[in-house]
C-alpha cells in the first residue's frame, strides 16, 4: 500500500530546453517547481559559441578593415576575431544571464514576491536558447547571402536597409520574441500580475532601444 502510495506521486517534470519554442508557459510552470541551472547553462553557453563561430566565419575581410593587409596578416586578423568570438560566446551567457537574474530579483523583492534567485536564473537561463537560435540562424543567412555581421538579417534595419547603428537594428524578430517571453516568464515563474510583467519586459526594451538611439546618434 505504501509503495502504491509513492507510485501515484510523481515526481516533477524537468523543463526542456527547446520546449521554449513551442510550448513556454509549461516550461515556465516546471520552472517553478524545479529550476535547472548548470546543463542548460552548457548547453546554451555550447551552442552560443557555435553562433558565435559561425558568425567569425561568415564575417568579410571588408567588415573588418583588413583588405588591404597581406594574406598572413589577413588569416593572423582574422585567427584572432575568431578565438575572441568563442571567448565572448563563453562567457556572455553567463554573465547576461547572472545580471537580468539579479535585476529582475530586485524589481520582483520590491514587487513582494517570493521568487528565489536560482528561479530567475534558471527561467533567464532557459529564455537564452531564443537569442542563441537567432544568433545562429543570422550566421547561416550571412554565411549564404553575405551582408554586414554586425547586422541582423531579421531586423527593421535588414529590410530598411539603414545601418547596423541604427535604433532600427534593435527591432529584431528574436529580440521581441525574447521580450514576451521575459514578460510570460515574470508571470508564471515569479507570480507577478500580467500587467507588470510584460510592462517590466516592455520597459527593459524600450531602455535598449534607447541605447541604441544615444549609441546611434554618438556614432
């Protein structure tokens, strides 16, 4: 009977990690239950340096002002925006993820939830993916097509044809994707109304967007 009785309790189900495309309030409720850290913080870290890679390798010798140097120095230029993107694609996980984490447990304290901070890293931790599929999928086009590495093919700024500085660069297909997906997250994971959350998201990329207006505009 008391075996029968620990059978019919199941155990949690773990969030999946690409189930973040399809079906993203179910891994944010499981989230909540049981939040995953350190192999979905691999494999995100892992894939963010393939988009990384791929971006070094679809990157034209004219982006990055080396055209006219010899073909030795060309391949040690080039050797060495490679090795720096896989470094940047190693670490930048990490730490975007440590900073919203920790911003986000600010607002969500002052907003009088009890969300811990490994849920909030763990809920950011698993919102990544979505950049990371842009990431990648942005290389591959360039990769085919050519263009500029410093702008998205899935931004306004792609079909405006304007610079990669552009406030309009910062409009991107996964960039809002990942937006909603902060706001859905804030609401099943940290408890908080629909209104502040997604206004929470909202805020956070109108101040990117921002950003890019002042960085536009200086540069």
């Amino acid at each position: 009977m008391e075996a029968e009785l620990k059978h019919e309790v199941e155990e949690p189900k773990k969030p999946r990690l690409f189930g973040m495309i399809a079906n993203p309030s179910e891994q944010f409720e499981r989230i909540k239950q049981q939040p995953k850290i350190w192999v979905p913080l691999l494999l995100v870290s892992l894939l963010f340096t393939v988009g990384m890679i791929i971006t070094a390798l679809s990157m034209d010798p004219a982006y990055l002002g080396i055209e006219d140097l010899s073909p030795a120095e060309q391949d040690m230029m080039y050797m060495f925006s490679l090795i720096t993107f896989v470094i940047m694609g190693i670490i930048s996980p990490v730490f975007t993820v440590l900073i919203s984490s920790a911003i986000y447990l600010l607002i969500c304290k002052i907003a009088s939830s009890d969300v811990s901070f490994k849920q909030l890293f763990s809920m950011n931790t698993y919102i990544l993916v979505i950049s990371v599929i842009g990431l990648i999928l942005n290389g591959v086009i360039r990769m085919i097509i050519g263009g500029n590495p410093e702008l998205n093919v899935t931004s306004l700024a792609a079909v405006l044809n304007t610079e990669a500085t552009s406030v309009w660069a910062s409009i991107e297909v996964f960039s809002i994707w990942q937006t909603i997906l902060v706001g859905l997250g804030l609401h099943k994971v940290a408890g908080l109304s629909k209104g502040v959350a997604y206004g929470i998201a909202i805020a956070f990329f109108i101040i990117s967007l921002v950003f890019a207006l002042v960085a536009s505009t200086v540069v």
